[in-house]
C-alpha cells in the first residue's frame, strides 16, 4: 500500500469563444441592462471570460483538459482507475448519468473504472482532489482522473448585471498517482449548510420542469464576508496537519471568485501578492474549474516548478470550503 499522493499531469481547456467586457456589457445593453467595463472591473477583477457554444457540454470541456493532463503525466486514458468529475453544470438533468461516467465514455475508457461527480460549488475541485488522495493512500486506486469542469453560462440571468457579469466557463484537470515520495502534503474539507441560501440555484424539478429560478442567486456581501473568513482558517488548518508554516508557500492558487476576495485571502495568510496566481481576470469565475485552470496555466507558464508547495483552496455555495497543500 503506498503512503502518499501526488500530482503527474495537469490541463485545462477554455471554449474558443471569448467575451471581453465591451462584448458583453453591448449584449446586454440589448437587453435592457446597463453595465460597463469600469464597473465590472472595479467590483471583480474580472475583464473577460469563456462562454461555450449551443451543444457543447461540461463532459466535452472535460474531455479536452483531461487529454492534455494525460499528456503531461505520459499516460493513455486506459491506465486511469478512478474519474472523479467536480461540477455544478452536469451534462444532465437531475445529475444522471454522472458527467464523470460521459467523460469516460467520451475518453473511450473501456477497464470499466470507477466514476463519479462530487457537487461542492467552487469548492469542487479541492473536494474532489482530497477524496482522490485518501483513495490512493489507502491502496485502493492508484491513478485518479480529477476535473473541474463547468458551464455556469447556462445558469446565469442576464438580467441581472450584479450576478451576470462574474462567472465563465472551463475545464481543468489533474492526473493524481501513487507516489514513493510526499506529495499531496495536506487535506481538509469543511461545510455549513446554515448558509445554504446565500449561494444558491434555488429552483427545483417537478412533474419534468423547473419549479422556480433555474437561475444562480447570490448575496454578493454575504458570501464575501464570509468567505475571507474561512478561507483564511482552513489554509491554517491545512498549514498545521502539514507541520509548516505560511512563509514556506511557494504559491498560493485560490479559488478565482472576485480579486478583492483573493487579495484579502492572501494577505490574512500572509502570503505576497506576487506569490498568488490570478486567472480570474481573464477567466472570470469557472467555479469548480477555476482552480485547476489556474494550476495548469501556472505550471505550462513555468511559474509552478517541480519541487515546490502549492496552497490550493477554494469555497462555494453549501456553504462548503477546503484546502489541499501540495509538493509538485
């Protein structure tokens, strides 16, 4: 039985169509809805992001990243044991079949290998990382498929500027494998179903049909508040359970959500600014992918180098959050 985890492949995959705030503060504006670039962008962070096309799904973007991720770790798709799909824009109503077993169709994986979807909001991805690392520690897989992948343009009401604006689409992945050496270093997972209603899709299928809003609602002030917060605790708590210390973070990869929640993550931790990695600029936020998505450009760019601590940590609608410290 093998001790420890680690990382051997990262990707990620953004649909080709790119709205910067100009496109879409004009497509809105043929709607009725006022916005700006300046406004946008003074709230945010955020300057553009991803939309994917009529027909294209979380599995295909999926796909995508998960190829590159096989690439980088030399793998074939069949030498994976375990898919672990993170997303909250599931290819089907209702969750089923799971995005993660249409990922294995798509990646003609025919070993008849676990697969399933974890649903934790933007925290997904740290989710599903850290149940992919207690599997492989305890013998029982030893090549796991982890994605974040999302469609958050399908959920957004472009009628209402405040929530509209923020969210993109993408996909990231991992290939995490049985390792002689540490590397995923730490793990912990935390949720408050109190704060449900904060961060929610508030509507609910009956008789075949939305009962209610199919459209994300958030409470832009609450979920701020209360996600420095905890944000904070858990990359301290994760920071413990590995015996180190904030100073020994090469880089810091948050959740992409908004810039100023970031900057307040980084500096209650007490990491550089110039140590964490921003994507959200470009990427707006891609939920459960934004982590991966910002992991894979930080790795390919040759920021993140072999050897060095990465502090991953994200929180979403639940209210869940986590973190995952990890040697690369």
């Amino acid at each position: 039985m093998t001790s420890f985890s680690k990382i051997i492949g990262t990707g990620s995959y953004l649909p080709p169509r790119r709205l910067t705030n100009q496109d879409l503060a004009a497509q809105l504006a043929e709607k009725g809805v006022e916005t700006s670039d300046e406004w946008i962008v003074s709230r945010s962070g955020i300057s553009a992001r991803h939309y994917a096309d009529e027909g294209v799904y979380s599995s295909d973007l999926a796909v995508e990243a998960a190829r590159r991720a096989l690439d980088m770790a030399g793998l074939q798709p069949e030498d994976i044991d375990l898919i672990i799909v993170a997303t909250s824009t599931p290819d089907f109503l209702g969750g089923f079949p799971s995005t993660a077993c249409v990922v294995q169709r798509k990646l003609e994986i025919k070993n008849e290998c676990a697969a399933f979807d974890v649903q934790a909001v933007c925290s997904g991805f740290v989710y599903a990382l850290s149940i992919a690392d207690s599997f492989i520690k305890s013998g029982a897989h030893r090549k796991v498929l982890v994605i974040g992948t999302e469609v958050f343009s399908r959920i957004l009401n472009f009628e209402d500027r405040t929530t509209c604006v923020l969210f993109g689409d993408g996909a990231g992945a991992v290939v995490l494998a049985e390792s002689a050496e540490p590397g995923i270093l730490a793990t912990k997972m935390h949720a408050d179903g109190r704060h449900a209603d904060i961060l929610c899709v508030p509507g609910n299928v009956r008789n075949g049909a939305v009962d209610g809003s199919g459209f994300l609602y958030m409470d832009g002030p609450a979920v701020f508040k209360l996600a420095v917060s905890v944000l904070d605790k858990v990359a301290h708590e994760t920071l413990k359970m590995a015996g180190m210390q904030a100073s020994e973070v090469d880089w810091l990869i948050p959740h992409q959500a908004n810039l100023r929640i970031m900057h307040g993550s980084a500096k209650k931790l007490g990491v550089p600014l110039e140590k964490m990695v921003v994507t959200v600029d470009q990427h707006g936020n891609t939920s459960a992918a934004s982590i991966p998505l910002a992991l894979d450009l930080a790795v390919r760019d040759g920021r993140v180098a072999k050897g060095q601590t990465v502090m991953m940590e994200g929180v979403g609608g639940g209210f869940t959050w986590g973190a995952v410290l990890a040697r690369m």
